[in-house]
C-alpha cells in the first residue's frame, strides 16, 4: 500500500482545513485508515481513526473539531479539520492498518504539514 496525503498548509485559528489520504496498491476497504501528528519536540500521536467499516475513533483534543471518513470507492480518506488552533500545528500522517491474525501492519504516507497561526 502507498499513501500520499494532500491538503496541508497555512490557516488563521479558527479556519479550517481538509486533509486527504489517497492509497493505492491494495483493497483499501479492508484497511483502517488513521490520522497522526507529530510537533516539533513531541511524539507522533493519534488524531483520528476509521474502520473499513466507518467506526471513528478520536483523540480527545480533536473531538468535535475534527471529522475523519473514507471513501472506500475513491480509496481515500479524509480529515475535516475546523476551529484550529495553534496547538494543532504538527505534520500529519496517514496511516493504514491491517489487521492480521496476530500482529498488524502499518503503512504510512510522508506527511503533511498543517500550520495554524494565532
């Protein structure tokens, strides 16, 4: 699986932004699709999470500001973004999981960067 993300760039906080995931190589329904930021000096961590089926999972900083979906047709996923604030600049990762038997594989896009002003 290949990932490229799309979407990033330069926003006043409150705005908002979409990122998109495109993947190829492989039948993306049966991946989870995710959302990961890292900050300068921090950890990568979890912003959002989807099912091939549409379960959500979010990071509690991002709930009610942030909307993750797919669109399993166009083997994309989406991260709606809104009333961003500073504390949201990371580059942003997509990520996709396969579920194994006994492990899972990850594969990861090269990243986006998303920049909020204040």
């Amino acid at each position: 699986v290949q990932l490229q993300a799309f979407g990033g760039g330069l926003v006043q906080a409150g705005g908002s932004l979409r990122l998109s995931c495109v993947a190829s190589g492989s039948i993306f329904s049966t991946y989870a699709m995710g959302w990961y930021r890292q900050a300068p000096g921090k950890q990568r961590e979890l912003v959002a999470t989807i099912t091939g089926g549409g379960s959500t999972n979010y990071a509690d900083s991002v709930k009610g500001r942030f909307t993750i979906s797919r669109d399993n047709a166009k083997k994309t996923a989406y991260l709606q973004m809104n009333s961003l604030k500073p504390e949201d600049t990371a580059v942003y990762y997509c990520n996709a999981r396969k579920s194994l038997r006994t492990y899972d594989v990850d594969y990861w896009g090269p990243g986006t960067q998303v920049t909020v002003s204040s």
